[in-house]
C-alpha cells in the first residue's frame, strides 16, 4: 500500500519526534512493503512566525488530501495569551479539529511492562495492571460555545462560557465508545456530572439508550469527581471510559501520569470521514528543544495508532509497541524516564534502536 501521510512537525521538540516517528514508518514500510507520500504542512506558533497566523488559509484543504495526520506538539510561551487569538497555538488546534470533523479523542492509558516501576501509585495497585482507554468528546462542550465579557454595575467584569451538547454529539461519541470497548474487555464507563449540571443529565439519558443497545457491554455511570478519585485509588478497575469534552481533557491527563511519564502516551482524533489526527500527548517542551534530550516514543505509538485505526492494520501497529517495549525492557530510557543510575540516550539514538527492532 501507499499511503499519503500529513505531517504537522509544530514547535519545540515536534520536528524531532516526529523525525523519529516518520524514521519507524518507514521501517514498517520495508518490512511490510508499504511506502508514503509525506506533505509537510504548517501550523502552530512555527506558522504564526511565517505567515503571521497559527492556522494558515488551506491547511484544512492539505490535511483532506491525505490519508491520515501525524502531528508532533504546537505552542510555547513564545506565542502566548497576550497574542491576538490568530496567531497562538491552541486556536490552530481547535480549528483543525473542528474542520477535520474529528469529535472522537482516543488516549490509550497503558502501564507498560518495563515501566512498572516508574507508576507513581502503590506496588500492589501496580502490579493489578492498567490498560484503560480515555474516549473525549473532542469538538462539542464548553471549549465550543458561546463566550461573552461584559461590565456589570457592581460587580466589575464578568464572563460567560456556554457548555451546550446535542442528543446526535453525545450519541456519536458514546457509540464509538461501546464499539471500542467490543474489541477490549467490554466494559465502559461514562462520566457526567448529571447531579448537577443539565448537559450531563442528558448525557446520562442518551448514554443509557446506546447502553440498551450494547447487552454484551457492561455499562456503569461514574460522576466525575469520583472518576478523578478512583483513577488513583484503581485504576485497573476501568476499560473505556467516555465523557465530555471539558471532563476528558482534564482526567485523561491524569489518567496519563498514573503510567510513569507522558513520554509514553499517544493519542488519536478520529471522525466519521476525515483522516485521524495523530499526536503524543505531551507539549512542545521548548527548554529541550533542539538537544537530542525528548522522548520520541509518544509520537512512534501514535503512528502505531495510525496504523491501528486510519489503516485498519493491526499486525504493523504490533510490530511498533511490540519494539518499543523491547527496547524499553532493555532497559533503554531517554532522560525524561531515566531512573538515578541509568545512563539516558537521546532521541535519535531512541529512534534508532525501536528501528532495529522492527
């Protein structure tokens, strides 16, 4: 097959992951007999010096053309909040999403065998084993709705932001969830706030009717402060879990650090049509930037997702995680997960070595 792959290489330590990540497709290229068209696109704080915006016009048009997007890390205080909202970052980011249609974010939260060590939680909380999938609404909610600032007459200046959801968003969201959740261990669990806030009670309503049609998936409700406790209390305990978009992207972070290091995680951002978006989780790290010192594994299991999800090739998304933990068993680390005593190697070296692997 020949694949026409989008890459977004971004600021910080972005070009250097995604060097690493685009050195491992290749090796699966020649090990499976694959080859790729890669386009270079702009986007994030490197656009905003270039063109003088973080979205320039046609990226949305460039990334439609490919067949999947691989995305390194946007953003640094460079292009910060006292910038115009068109030239930082995080605007670009929403964009893409929203244009791209992909309202599904997938994080894989995995304890993986040689990290064990490094989790921050208890040994035998550890040693149960994590392996739990965070699925966020990714184009709806509260980053999405309406904003307003206005003056009030005793109270100074205040502000509003809109969380609305439909029933067709939820819905979408929780079905990718239960078909997920078919291919793990068949459970998921949704998260809402529904004692409190309207969005979630109809969140809870739509969830419970797609639950129905799911009898071979056990189904529970967790409110999210009580999904924030038992992430840390029990991990293990979860398979899929779905939420909101607001809810999602605070706990799949913490999700992220009961594994060791955020180094590790990848992340996909599907829809219905478009190419998927693929990224580590972590950011652009602009203090290591251009030393050899990032950890490019994140980025090299998000391609490992790109091939799971976007190619519908699971023996090449194996062959990626199978070398990275061989060479993490080995007892390799970057300095980002290097244990006291350890000598760590560079990105490069990292790259190179998941490489021989394959």
């Amino acid at each position: 097959m020949n694949y026409k792959i989008a890459l977004i290489r971004g600021d910080g330590i972005g070009p250097e992951v995604v060097n690493e990540a685009v050195g491992v497709l290749e090796a699966v290229g020649e090990k499976f007999g694959h080859s790729y068209e890669f386009v270079d696109v702009l986007l994030g704080g490197c656009a905003t010096d270039a063109v003088g915006k973080s979205y320039p016009d046609g990226t949305a048009e460039k990334c439609r053309a490919c067949d999947a997007v691989l995305l390194g890390a946007v953003g640094g205080p460079k292009w910060g909040s006292d910038r115009p909202a068109e030239q930082r970052p995080e605007t670009a980011l929403l964009a893409i999403r929203r244009d791209l249609g992909l309202y599904a974010n997938l994080r894989p939260a995995a304890l993986r065998p040689a990290m064990a060590d490094a989790c921050p939680l208890k040994k035998e909380t550890a040693e149960k084993g994590i392996d739990l999938m965070m699925v966020r609404e990714l184009t709806g909610g509260i980053y999405f709705g309406k904003r307003d600032r206005y003056d009030t007459p005793d109270r100074g200046v205040e502000c509003t932001d809109l969380m609305a959801y439909s029933e067709q968003e939820i819905e979408r969201i929780g079905r990718r969830a239960f078909e997920l959740a078919r291919l793990r261990r068949k459970k998921v669990s949704s998260v809402d706030k529904a004692n409190v806030l309207e969005t979630s009670r109809l969140w809870r309503a739509v969830m419970h009717r797609l639950a129905a049609e799911y009898p071979d998936v056990q189904y529970e409700d967790v409110l999210v402060d009580n999904c924030a406790m038992q992430l840390v209390r029990d991990p293990g305990q979860f398979d899929v879990v779905v939420t909101e978009n607001m809810f999602g992207d605070i706990l799949s972070d913490e999700a992220s650090m009961v594994t060791g290091s955020i180094g590790l995680l990848p992340s996909a951002s599907i829809g219905d049509s478009a190419p998927g978006l693929y990224e580590p989780i972590h950011g652009s790290a602009p203090d290591i930037a251009g030393q050899d010192r990032a950890n490019p594994i994140a980025t090299i299991l998000s391609a490992a997702m790109m091939f799971r999800y976007s190619f519908q090739r699971p023996e090449e998304a194996a062959a990626i995680e199978n070398a990275v933990d061989a060479v993490l068993a080995g007892g390799w680390r970057t300095p980002d997960i290097a244990e006291p005593g350890v000598t760590p190697i560079g990105t490069r070296e990292m790259g190179r070595r998941i490489r021989e692997h394959i």
